[in-house]
C-alpha cells in the first residue's frame, strides 16, 4: 500500500504531461502512487500516458467515461487511492525533487491533517523538466497557519502543495462545481475548526496562464466565489459580499506576482 496518493487531472495536455509526471516519479520518496483521470482528451494525452505507466508501475491512468471537468475527474483519482495521505498536481505544473519527503515529514510534527507549502511561479512557456527549473523570485509564500475564517477571504492553498491525511478525516471529495472546487474542499476540511498549516519552503511550480486568458483574470472567479460562499458555504448576503472583497483584493495582488 502507497503513503501517498498523487491526484492528477488531465484533459488535453500532451504537452505538458510529460514533465508533470517525472516531476512525481522523480521524487525523493518513492512510496506513492499517480491516480491520473484522463478527461476525455482529444490528443495523444492517454497515449503518453500508458507509455508513462509502462515504464512505472506507479503511474495509474484511467479514462473517464465522459468529460465531466475537474472536480469529477479529481474524484474519479480520489476514489481509487490507497494511501494514507492525498496530494495534488495538475498536469502542466511540477514538484521539485524534496516535496513529498519534507512535506511528510513536516505534517509528522504539524498536528493537523490538512498541510500545504509555498510555490514558486513559471512562465507558461518553460519546456523544461522539475530539475530544470531556477528558483526565481517570483515566490507565492504560504503563512504558517490558516483557519476557516481566514480561508474565506482568501485561499491560501495552492492545490498543487495540498495534501491531507485520509486516516484522520477521510476520504473527502471535490464538490462538483464548475470552478473553485479545490477552495471548497478545504473549506470542508477546516469548517470544523481544523486549521490548516504551512511548510514555508518553495515546493511546487506553478505553470502561469498566458496574459487575457480567462484562468489569468482572476476577476474572473468573482462569480464562482459568491456561489461558493453562499450555496456551498452557505454564509449570509453580508458575510459572502464581505468575504468576496477579500478575496477579489488578495486575488489580484497575487496574480501579480
């Protein structure tokens, strides 16, 4: 039975799959498994994909019977994992080599199930493997503890540094929502009072969207926000217009970075 099971959603990303998963296989510690969901692409992703599993059998590919976008694909990966720990990666973004190894190591010491780390930003151009990557400055630095009340004015956790615990709270799904589910299952996880904390160290890279596209105006995510405060989270007309400006605010300035 893996420690660690990697979740990874793909739709149509041959080009940059390739790096994302070595950058899993490449890591220090070798007790995990890759549960990739295939959304119904249109490239040769689930080709490269089975030449991936069969150079590793910690590579576990599965196509989904119908594009149903992230959060269903996500869950898909989620429902077969075995390990004891859930972590994520999207398919164009990448792990330095030390993620899992010190990531573990410090939710041994942090006393709550839900961690993540502070991530570095790329270019959406760069080609290269993890190992290729130079630090910059352009650093997304996580704060050490957050609790639910924080979290809703702004998500401090980036989903590709996220890993929570299975033995602790469960199994825990993504709510089917069109955008924002990743922020709704923390929301979930810490609702109860469980505060999430942070691994300060740079872990991740973070892929950036080419400027205007719709993921890079994250103005964009306004509407999805209020629908996640007041149907998911169910918050008062005060509390969600409230949490919005946080977060419109904090949102903004990070997508500068």
């Amino acid at each position: 039975m893996p420690l660690v099971s990697v979740v990874m959603p793909v739709h149509n990303s041959a080009a940059t799959l390739g790096p994302a998963v070595r950058s899993v296989l490449a890591q220090t510690h070798t007790d995990l498994e890759l549960l990739i969901t295939d959304d119904g692409s249109s490239d040769e992703s689930m080709d490269l994909l089975r030449e991936l599993a069969r150079q590793d059998e910690r590579v576990l590919p599965e196509a989904a019977v119908r594009q149903g976008g992230a959060a269903r694909a996500r869950n898909l990966a989620i429902a077969r994992a075995r390990g004891d720990y859930v972590a994520f990666l999207d398919s164009d973004d990448l792990w330095l080599p030390t993620k899992v190894e010190k990531q573990l190591a410090f939710a041994a010491e942090a006393g709550t199930p839900l961690t993540f780390t502070s991530y570095y930003k790329m270019d959406a151009s760069f080609e290269g493997e993890a190992v290729d990557f130079v630090p910059n400055g352009r650093v997304v630095w996580a704060p050490d503890r957050v609790d639910y009340s924080a979290m809703l004015v702004q998500d401090h956790i980036g989903a590709l540094t996220a890993m929570y615990d299975r033995s602790v709270v469960g199994t825990k799904l993504m709510p089917d929502m069109p955008k924002r589910q990743d922020y709704a299952l923390w929301l979930s996880i810490m609702r109860d009072g469980t505060p999430a904390r942070a691994l300060r160290e740079p872990l991740a890279v973070y892929r950036a969207q080419r400027a205007g596209s719709l993921s890079s105006n994250k103005l964009s995510l306004v509407p999805y926000n209020w629908a996640l405060y007041r149907r998911h989270e169910q918050l008062s007309v005060f509390r969600s217009a409230r949490a919005l400006a946080g977060s419109a605010w904090h949102s903004v300035r990070k997508s500068r970075i």
